[in-house]
C-alpha cells in the first residue's frame, strides 16, 4: 500500500516536471507582427514549411500586400546564430535583420527575388552549406542575437512565409 502510494507520487511528480519542462520550451520562441496581414504570425515559427511550389497564400503561410508589415522573433534569450532557412514566396525580395535589445537592429540576410530552385510559389531557402536549398549569397559570420525581424522590401506586391528557423547555439559566459 505504501509502495504503490510512492509509485504513484513519483508518477505525479514526472507527469508535473513533464508539463513543466513543455510548456517552458513551447514559451521560449515567440514572434510578433506588425501590420496587416493574412494568417496567423505563428504559423512562421510552428515548424512546418509548404510544399515548395505550394501557392504563396496557402493556408500555411502568412501572406500580405506592401511593404509596411514586419515581423519580429524573440528567440527568448541571446543565442549565437550561424545559419537560418526560411521559406518565402520565390519573386520577392526579403530582409531578414538581427538584434539583441529588440531595438537596434542590424543587416544580416538579404532574400533575392532570383534565388532558389523555385520559378512559382514558395521556396525554401538555407544560408547553411552543404543542402538542396542552400544559397551561397545568403551565408553569414555567426551573430550574436536574441531578435530577428523579417519583411519583404521589394516584389510583385504579394508576400508571403510559412517558416523561419534558426541553429541556435547557447552563448558561452567563459571567453
Ligand atoms: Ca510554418
Ligand atoms: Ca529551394
Ligand atoms: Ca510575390
């Protein structure tokens, strides 16, 4: 009796530190839009691409018309970031820019218009060597940062993501 007591505080226990452990995870990438838009702003950070070629205002991208609307990722804490890959729709051009206070913020990847594979709809592009959709224009010298915003600076008037992830490395405090 007193066994199965134990067993079962431990279960409750594992069951809690599970949720705990969950929900602190799910929380530490957010992202936030401004402007106007289509879609939910999560659905760039949910971990799940288009089909490349999918139509630029799929369900599973955030679309919108002009330049004015921006989006910022806060990763949660400052990580080093050598390498990203984004999904975007093919004939536009987009700024990706970095940050660590969520104020300043810096150049880190220009998105072209002509890059990719993909001649219609989305496609999926990597700064990081050695994949099918890497673009050699797109590598960068690993940055220090917390914030990412991404916004389209020039196309067809019809833009649109589905997906920005990053390689996040924990910054170490020995030098
Ligand atoms: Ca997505
Ligand atoms: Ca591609
Ligand atoms: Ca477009």
């Amino acid at each position: 009796m007193k066994k199965s007591c134990t067993v079962k505080l431990l279960i409750l226990f594992v069951v809690v530190f599970v949720a705990f452990v969950g929900s602190a995870w799910a929380a530490e990438i957010s992202i936030k839009g401004n402007g106007t838009f289509n879609n939910n702003e999560k659905l760039i950070i949910d971990g799940d691409f288009s089909e490349q070629g999918a139509a630029w205002d799929n369900e599973k991208c955030v679309w919108w018309n002009g330049t004015s609307p921006y989006f910022v990722i806060d990763l949660g804490a400052v990580y080093q970031v050598p390498d990203l890959v984004l999904q975007v729709d093919n004939n536009d051009n987009y700024q990706v820019d970095y940050s660590v206070d969520g104020t300043t913020f810096t150049p880190l990847v220009t998105v072209k218009a002509d890059s990719g594979e993909i001649e219609w709809g989305m496609d999926t592009l990597s700064s990081a060597p050695g994949n099918t959709d890497t673009i050699e224009g797109m590598a960068f010298k690993p940055v220090i940062a917390r914030f990412i915003k991404i916004y389209a600076t020039e196309g067809d008037d019809s833009y649109s993501i589905s997906e920005i992830q990053f390689t996040m490395n924990p910054v170490s405090e020995k030098k």
